[in-house]
C-alpha cells in the first residue's frame, strides 16, 4: 500500500471512500471506529471459544488478553500463567 491505495479496491473507489470519511465529524468517525473495534473483540472471542470450548467466560477475556499485551504483561497484572484463572 505504498501508492497510498488499498490493494483490493479502485483508486475511485478510493477517493470517494476518503471523501466521505473526510466530510465525517470526529464523532461519526469515533463511533465507526468503536463499531469495528467492538466487531474484531467479539471474532477474537468466537475464536477462542472454539479453540477452549469448555473455557469460563473471565478466561476467554484473559486469553484475549494475553492475544493483545503478551503473556508476560498478563501475568504481571493479573497474576495468570494460562491454566484457571
């Protein structure tokens, strides 16, 4: 993406998308932005249920913790080596 352009999408269809990203407020653009967040959490966590079917709902959120800071931060706060939390 050197170009400045998604690999996948038109330089047109670029534009347009940047022009009405631009004509946004930075609340608009902050709720999209929370919006999208909120969606890649809930993936992670599908993910992680399925991978630890019979995991509690605190050691999904711990593993997804670990997925985002590192283990060594994890068990730094919270004082969890990957087995119960």
């Amino acid at each position: 993406m050197s170009s400045g352009h998604s690999l996948d999408t038109s330089p047109a269809a670029d534009r347009i998308q940047f022009e009405r990203l631009r004509a946004m407020s930075p609340e608009q653009r902050g709720a999209i932005l929370t919006a999208l967040t909120l969606t890649v959490q809930e993936l992670a966590l599908a993910g992680l249920r399925q991978r630890y079917p019979v995991a509690t709902e605190d050691e999904l959120w711990l593993r997804l913790a670990v997925r985002r800071l590192g283990a060594d931060v994890v068990q730094r706060v919270t004082g969890w080596t990957g087995g119960d939390p």
